[in-house]
C-alpha cells in the first residue's frame, strides 16, 4: 500500500532520514523508536505534507507528488497537533473532505457529532480549543472510508468514551483491508490488533 524507495529527508542541516527503503502493506503497522527519532516525520512524509530530499513514495502504487490526486484521496492523516487553516468553519472543512472522498456533505456533520462538535459547525478553527481542533480533525479522518490511515498518537487527549470508538473504527478499517501505520506511546490498547512492527533509530 505505502512504498518508500531509497528516500532522506532533513530539516536543515539535521538529517532525519537517510536512504529508507520500507513497505508498509495492509493491516496495522506501529512506528516505534525514542522521541525525535523521526517517527512523526515519517508519517508526514507518507502523508505528503513534507516533501522528500530525495527518494520516491507511493500510495497504492500512484506517486505522492506527481500523482497527487489519485493517491491522496486514500489518505486519512491524523498529525500529533492539528494544523488547521484558521479562518475556515469546522463545516467548510468537513464539506471539502466529503468532497475529496467523494461522500455527502451529511457524513462530515454525522463525524463531527460523533466528536462531540455538532454545536460548533459555524464556528472559525481559530475559535477553537487545542482538544477540539484535534477531534475536528479525527472527524476528518472518520469521513468516507479511507484505505490507508496515518494517525500519529490517536489516543492522546480523548476520553475514555471516544477512545473505545476510535478503537473500534481502527479494527473496522483494518478489517475492510486499510493499511494503518499508528506511532503511539500508549501501545497496549493497539498491540494485539498489529500485524508488524517498524523501529526507527
């Protein structure tokens, strides 16, 4: 599903990663290794927020970067903090997600409600707290059903309730063939469902 071939990336002078050829096929991978490895970085990479230096990565064979489209539209990336256009309603956001996937408009109201936003559709995301930008952007990710999941941390800050849903949403999409790679310190929850491991050094 996620293909990396010979790819590096670095912030500045600090080289992250360095010639990493990896695939990452269907079912749950868990990212592990020490804080500021490069796991979050990974998964950005694989989302198509950071470019590569060098290398190539596909999603279901199509090229992050010149096949953007078609291999984006796969994608559900949850970062570790929700990086939101400001200005924009929680409802625009949802409504261009339904767009991409291809869904109606009422599947990004029926998310937002599961998240506990319902009350909050007109509202700017510069108007929300830290905790709800993140469930808006769990909504996002609940939206359709994407076929390759990329959660960085996916239970951190959510109540006990919510967890327990998003737990079961990860074992629905694992069972209908996704590909999910989840970076996680709180692994006992999501070990016994994960096919594979990756340690990053």
């Amino acid at each position: 599903m996620i293909q990396f071939t010979a790819v590096s990336f670095s912030y500045g002078e600090s080289s992250v990663l360095h010639d990493v050829d990896l695939h990452i096929p269907t079912g749950l991978t868990l990212l592990l290794g020490p804080n500021g490895c490069g796991k979050s970085t990974l998964l950005k990479i694989a989302a198509g927020v950071e470019k590569p230096d060098r290398g190539r990565v596909t999603v279901a064979g199509y090229d992050l970067w010149t096949q953007e489209t078609e291999s984006r539209r796969r994608l559900a990336y949850l970062p570790e903090q929700a990086d939101l256009t400001p200005y924009a309603t929680i409802r625009e956001i949802l409504t261009l997600v339904c767009r991409l996937r291809g869904v109606p408009a009422e599947a990004g109201l029926e998310a937002l409600e599961m998240f506990g936003l319902g009350d909050h559709l007109q509202r700017t995301v510069r108007e929300l707290s830290m905790g709800q930008r993140r469930r808006a952007v769990y909504a996002a990710c609940f939206v359709g059903e994407p076929t390759v999941l990329l959660l960085d941390e996916p239970l951190e800050g959510m109540d006990l309730a919510i967890q327990e849903r998003i737990l079961q949403w990860i074992d629905e999409r694992i069972a209908a063939g996704a590909a999910l790679v989840v970076s996680s310190h709180f692994l006992p929850p999501l070990a016994g469902a994960a096919a594979r491991a990756v340690t990053i050094r």
